[in-house]
C-alpha cells in the first residue's frame, strides 16, 4: 500500500517534467478568436496586363457581324444554347443579319436551315414563334428564286417530328410550320400529303386539348385548308360574258394551284374519307361550347369556318373524281347522320348568328346584342359576310321547317343591312344563287317555303336599286346584274314572270319621273356608268309587255341633254328588238318616237339664239346637238319603215303627226316629222283630202320661215357662209319638195295660201295664222321670194310649179304692187325685196331673181 502511493507520485512529478499535451487556453468574452493555425489564406492578387489590339476582333474584321458583333456561325452556334433567351437572342441575331447583309443568307442557306430546323419542335413558346416570324419574313422569301425542292426537306422531317410531340403546343405550331412551306412550296402539299393528313387526323380526335387553344388550331386548320384547295375539284362554269358584265366570282372556289409533277393525289382519297367524320365531330364538338355564349367569339368563328371550308373542298374532290369517270363507290365516305348535321349547321346559324332561335323565330337575341357596342356588332358581321355564300346550299339541303326558320333569318339580315355594305352585296349573291336555278335546281312549287321569300326578294330588288342611286355604283351595278339575270330567266314557264312583269312600274324612277307641276325629275341612270346603263338597258328587252308607263319614263329620260348620244341610240336598239319579238304594243312604240322627235330640243350652233329658246337649259348643255338629231331622226324613220305594211302605219301617224305641227313645234322638230310622213308616203301621195288641206296651211309658214330664218344658218363668218346658208335651208326644205312631187294638189294649195299670207300681212301684220316665225311685212315677202327660188332651182319642183303658172304670177303681181307702193311712199321699214323677173308664159323656161333694199 505505501509502495503504490510512492509510485504514484513520482509519475506526477514525470509529467510535470514533460508537460500538457492539449494545454487549455482561457478566453475573454468580447474578443475576436485568432485564426486557426491550418487555415488557408484565400486572397487572390492579380494585375492587368493590357495589349495593343483584341485578338477576337481581329479575327472577325471584313465579316458580315449582327449588331451586337457576333458572326453568322456564333450565331447559329448559340442557337443551340441550353438557356432559352439566349437562343431567343440569337435568332433575333440572325434576322437582323440577313436583313443587313443578305447575300449571307443565299450564300449559306442550306447550313443556316440544318441548323434552324433544330429548334422547330423547342420546348420555349418564344423561340418557336421567333423562328416561325424569321422564317417567314427573311428566310423563305430570301430564296424564293432558288431551288426549294432540296430546300424543303430539310425541314418536313423535323416538321413531322413536331406534330408527333408530347406537348400539344409544338404539334399545334407544327402544322403552323407546313402551312408556311406550302406557302412557298406548294408542291411540297403532293409530296407529303399522306403524313399530312393523318396528323391532322390524329390532332383533331384530342378536342380535350386543341378545345383550350383556339388561337393555334385556327392557324392549323387554317393551313389545312390552304393545303385542300390545292386539290382538284369541279368548278362551276361561268359564261365569260355574263363574269365581265357583272364582275361576279365563284363561292367557295380556290384556284387551282397544282404542280404538273404531283400527281399522287388519286392515292390519298382513302385518308380523305377518315378525315371527314373527324371534320364533322370536330365541328360538333364546337357546337355545346358555343351555344350558351351570348355572342360567338372570333376564334370560335374562324375555326369552325375554316372546317366547313375544309369539308367543302373535300367534297369538291370527290365530285371531281367522279366527274373523270371514277365510280361513286371508291369515293363515298361514311359521314355523320344527314340530319345531325343539318340540325348542327342550322342551329347555330339560326340561333348564334342570325339571331332566330328555331323553337320561337320572333326571338332576335343578336339584334340585341350586338347594339350594344361597335365592336360586338362588327364581330356579328364579319361571321354573317363569311357564312351567308353556305346559305344556298343549305337551303337545298335541310328539312322543310329548319328551311322557314333559316330563310326568315336571311331575309331580315338582307331587310335590314346598310344597302352600300358588303353584307348587301353577299346578300344579293345568296339571293342570285336562290333565284337564278342552276343545273342542280329546279324552280320552287308554291308549297315550298322557299318560293314566299323568293318573292319578296324580287319586290325589294327596284327600291333597293333607286335607294343606291349613283352614289354606290358598284352596289346597283351588282342589283342591275341580277334584274337582268331574273329577266332572263323568267320565261312563261317561269314562276317569276308575274312578278317581273310587275317591276317596271316600280322602275319608272329609277329612269325620269314627272311631278304635279310638270317638271322631269331624272333619276340616277342618267349619271351611272355606261357598264351599269347597258346592264338597265338590256334589262328591259325581256318585259314580255313592256307598257307605256315605262316606256314614257324612259322616253323622258332619252329627252335629258345629259345623256350620252350613243345610249339614247341604244335604248333606241333594244326597245325596237323588243318591238320586233312583240313585247311592245304598236301604238305605245310610234307614241315613244313621236315623243322623241317633237320634244326633242335642238341647240343650234348660235349660242345666242339657244339662250332666248331655251333659257332652262344649263349654259354648261348649250352645245349644238343639231347633229344628233338629225341621226336620230333617221334612226327613228328607219325603225319605223321597218314596222311592217307603211301603209297601214302611214294611216296611223298621219293624223298624229298633223296634231303635232299644230302645235306649231320649233323648226328642226316640224321637219322632222314631215320627213317621218315622207318616209312612209309613195307617189302618188297616200295623204287624205282633209290632210292635204291640213298639211298645207301648214306648209305655207313653214316654207317661209325654212327659208329665210336666221337661226338655220351657223355662226361663220367664213367665206363658205352663203352655200352653208342654202344648204340649211334645203335641208328644211327638202320633206316640203318630196311632197310636192307626189301630190300637186298640195303645191298649189301652198301657193295660193302663200299669195293670201302676203294680202294678209300687208293689211295686217299682226294677223299670221299659220305661222309663228313671221315678224314683219318685208320678211314675210323676202321669206316668199326666197321660197319660190329654191323651189325653182329643184329640178322635179320646177318641173310641177311651171303647171302652175298662174298661182306664181299672182305672187309676183302683189309682191310688185307692193314694191311700188313702198317706192312711192317712201317707207324706211326694214328694207323691202326689190323683184326682178321674167316669166315664160309658155311655161317652157323662168327666170327669176331679187335684190334687197334696206
């Protein structure tokens, strides 16, 4: 026991010697522990080391850079990069590149889409976009000139793999992409139409998803109807004719946009087939989403527009396969119950956009809506301008009370529709196309509701085209175009006659009209186009009995100074063709020229004179139309021989034309219906006694004034004036003398009433019974004189007068008395003829000449 003390105590005094191996340090509170002796010092010094020039910028000095100075192949490099706004970027880069320096872009296209391509089918919605954007605005038409067969598939591989991705957006932007190549490349449509149209098939079976994404699928089926119109398909033929009168296009065609070298679309009618019942859901499935909407949104509208379209063009290709003489049975497809899907068409078109609901059609649940603001109402439009060209053909299509509801529902958008907007004018080519019956369509029995709207269409057709007037010349050519088409369509056998018949008593302002004070009031075919004229114009040939109503309205208009001479000829063409087919009654057509040429009026060249006879006419108008009515008046005496027996239609007009001139008309209108008598007269003359008597108190006036009036002679001042003088007055004349020549009777009434003219004016100048154009003494004795010399210079006329030798001497004696009487007193009037003559009483030679004294 005291052993072990004693060694315990000298090991502690060992270790005192050796000491502590983890000696204990004591800390105070407050102060910063010292580092630890193993720790490791992480300061790092550097200095800058500065060179004369970058080496990287000397590398890429003459290169073609973006504006953050990256090149070509950088900027394809990041392309790939792992962070999306660093791809994003880089195609950005790529845009601003070739658009500074496009020779980069044709120089290395192929590497540039080896290398774009990749990013087709990218995860980020951005960069997808922004490929798409550069693509379409750089890329593709950058090589437009180039070869892009080669061009192309490099790109559809990858476009294929996109359609066939997890995410429903690239597949989605994917048929984007095809609808961008077919743009450029529609061949490229021929070449890969089979992949095509099963991933179509295939996206369109997923309504869960696309239902969620309105905006992409209208831009995928938006491109696969522009891949279907490049389909063959039957187009419906249009008389060339009938396209440049009326600037009419075809409803729901394409143009044929086909490659010669794609010929492989006989083999994808199968894939056609399947992919029209996915069509018809797809289009179903639209319809529960859309029918508690008050209104029907825009992407809703053009996707299932963009179906509709599509099933149309498919149905286009199976009636062109059947029209190359492929049987019916390789190309039939079974669809959708028939009644489903005129149920599913109709109803929406009723209820969401023509605001009729099939079970109560006084309902107008758009009407309403749509007022409520500008935008609503241009949205119901703008679907209504795009679904009216379908009406047609669902019109032939439905059950007979889904017929009454969607026709109530056209006519009140047709009814109440501004008449300048374009949705009048896909109005009326609905109704040209419901009217007019084409080689699929026969007309409607009165049972069928079709035939009761077809009828008030056809009533709203003339105060539609008056409303329109000649300040929307387009529309009422568009209205005039199928006035004509109905007129020419609306035969006997026509259920539509009546009421074509009935239209030109609606018509009668649209040409002139008459107020209560007399005045014409001229309507706007006067002003319209001569396209739109000619279109009115033809219009009426087809009026089986066109009535005097019209034909006094139309007669009025032909009177207007301001319509073009060639329409007045025109309307002139047409009504006598409609006379020769006997659509005109005899007495209304030789009223209507009778109308033309008394009351036409005749500007002569003397401005002067045309102001004091017509003083209402514009100054603008007073241009001499002496020409153009000389050239009616033959036209009007060459229809009128053409009648048929001139005798009967001489019995006609004799007395008709003999109360005209006593109505003592102007000159120019006299003589023209005494040329009409002419025409229509033989030798000897078919003139009755009581017409000779009539004719020739007439004629005594009228060959005094004829030959001696002032306004006959033009405004010249050349040396020519004198034989332009004569010829005027032989113009005038000229009826006078024909008619002397056929009835001597009529000569020596006339001469013996122009000797009483002379009694009479020399004992009272005021008393001028027959004539309105005397003035004085000496002018009635001058016009006289003048008469009997160019009665004398005629070769027949001279021949007649010298048988009545008598008559003329008696002319020349009071003309002398009267000619000493003025030498004796002296008289200062006007100037009196002095008369010279010598006069064969024989009869075999005269002579006769005169001076004036004044």
């Amino acid at each position: 026991m005291a052993r072990s003390k004693a060694a315990s105590k000298k090991q502690q005094k060992q270790q005192q010697k050796r000491g502590v191996d983890f000696k204990k340090i004591k800390r105070k509170l407050g102060r910063k522990l010292p580092p630890p002796k193993n720790a490791t010092n992480t300061e790092v010094k550097s200095k800058a080391i500065v060179l004369p020039e970058q080496s990287v910028a000397s590398e890429k000095a003459g290169l073609a850079v973006s504006k953050k100075g990256l090149t070509l192949k950088e900027l394809l490099q990041q392309t790939s990069h792992h962070n999306s706004k660093v791809r994003r970027d880089a195609l950005m880069g790529l845009k601003d590149l070739f658009q500074k320096y496009p020779a980069e872009l044709r120089s290395h296209r192929y590497a540039v889409i080896e290398k774009l391509r990749e990013r087709i089918g990218d995860d980020d919605k951005v960069v997808r976009e922004t490929l798409y954007q550069l693509l379409k605005t750089v890329v593709f038409p950058g090589c437009k000139e180039d070869n892009q067969g080669p061009f192309v598939s490099l790109m559809v591989a990858y476009i294929f793999n996109a359609m066939t991705h997890l995410a429903v957006d690239v597949r989605l932007m994917a048929f984007k992409f095809f609808d961008l190549v077919v743009q450029y490349y529609p061949p490229s449509f021929s070449l890969y139409a089979d992949k095509v149209l099963q991933n179509y098939e295939d996206i369109l079976r997923k309504n869960q998803f696309y239902l969620e994404d309105k905006a992409k699928l209208r831009s995928a089926l938006a491109g696969l109807v522009r891949c279907l119109s490049l389909l063959p398909c039957n187009k419906r033929k249009v008389d060339s004719s009938e396209e440049n009168m009326a600037g009419q296009k075809i409803l729901h065609a394409f143009e044929l946009d086909m490659p010669a070298e794609s010929s492989g679309f006989s083999s994808i009618t199968k894939k056609l087939k399947d992919l029209v019942p996915v069509l018809v859901n797809c289009f179903q499935d639209f319809f529960p989403s859309v029918h508690h909407m008050p209104l029907l949104d825009a992407q809703s509208f053009d996707c299932m527009h963009s179906i509709l379209q599509s099933i149309d063009l498919v149905v286009g290709f199976f009636g062109y396969g059947i029209h190359q003489g492929k049987p019916a049975s390789q190309l039939s497809y079974e669809g959708p119950d028939e009644a489903i899907w005129d149920h599913t068409i109709s109803s929406l078109l009723l209820k969401k956009l023509f605001g009729v609901f099939p079970l109560n059609p006084t309902n107008h649940l758009s009407e309403k809506t749509c007022s409520d603001s500008r935008s609503g109402k241009a949205v119901w439009e703008k679907h209504i301008l795009l679904l009216l060209p379908f009406i047609p053909k669902l019109v032939l299509q439905v059950a007979s009370d889904w017929k009454s509801c969607l026709l109530q529902a056209f006519t009140k958008i047709f009814e109440g529709c501004n008449p300048q907007s374009s949705l009048k004018l896909a109005c009326l080519s609905a109704i040209e196309e419901m009217l007019i019956p084409g080689d699929d369509m026969v007309y409607p029995d009165a049972s069928d509701p079709l035939f009761e709207y077809q009828i008030t269409w056809i009533r709203a057709l003339p105060q539609l085209l008056i409303l329109l007037g000649d300040k929307h010349p387009s529309s009422s050519q568009v209205v005039l175009h199928l006035l004509l088409r109905l007129g020419q369509c609306a035969n006997s056998s026509s259920p539509f006659s009546r009421e074509y018949e009935n239209m030109q008593y609606s018509l009668d302002k649209f040409y002139s009209s008459c107020v209560d004070r007399g005045d014409v009031y001229y309507g706007p075919f006067i002003r319209l186009s001569w396209d739109s004229q000619e279109l009115a114009i033809c219009g009426l040939y087809y009026f089986s009995n066109l009535g005097p109503f019209l034909l006094k309205s139309i007669a009025f208009c032909c009177l207007c100074s301001e319509l073009e001479h060639l329409v007045l000829f025109r309307i002139i063409e047409v009504l006598h063709s409609a006379f020769s087919a006997g659509h005109i009654q005899i007495a209304d057509y030789i009223s209507f020229f009778m109308t033309l040429l008394s009351r036409f009026k005749v500007l002569p060249e003397n401005l002067t004179f045309a102001e004091n006879i017509y003083p209402d006419v514009e100054s603008d108008a007073k241009i001499s139309n002496r020409g153009t009515f000389k050239l009616l008046t033959n036209t009007v005496c060459s229809c009128l021989s053409r009648i048929g027996d001139d005798s009967l239609v001489f019995q006609i007009l004799e007395q008709v034309i003999f109360d005209q001139l006593l109505l003592k008309p102007p000159l120019d209108n006299a003589c023209a219906l005494l040329r009409v008598l002419v025409v229509l007269d033989c030798k000897p003359t078919r003139l009755s006694e009581q017409g000779i008597i009539t004719l020739s108190k007439y004629l005594s006036g009228c060959l005094n004034v004829g030959s001696c009036e002032p306004s006959c002679i033009p405004e010249d001042d050349e040396e020519n004036s004198l034989p332009t003088h004569q010829q005027t007055c032989c113009y005038y004349m000229l009826p006078c003398f024909f008619l002397f020549d056929r009835s001597p009777k009529l000569l020596k009434l006339v001469l013996n009433l122009m000797g009483s003219l002379i009694t009479e004016s020399s004992s009272s100048p005021s008393s001028h019974s027959y004539t309105q154009y005397g003035n004085d003494n000496s002018n009635q004795i001058n016009a006289v004189v003048s008469a009997l010399l160019l009665m004398h210079k005629d070769t027949k006329v001279r021949k007649i007068i010298s048988s009545f030798k008598e008559e003329v001497v008696h002319i020349l004696q009071i003309i002398h008395s009267l000619q000493v009487k003025f030498l004796v007193t002296g008289n200062p009037e006007n100037g009196l003829a002095v008369i010279t003559y010598t006069y064969d009483l024989s009869g075999r030679s005269q002579v006769t000449s005169f001076s004036l004294s004044g």
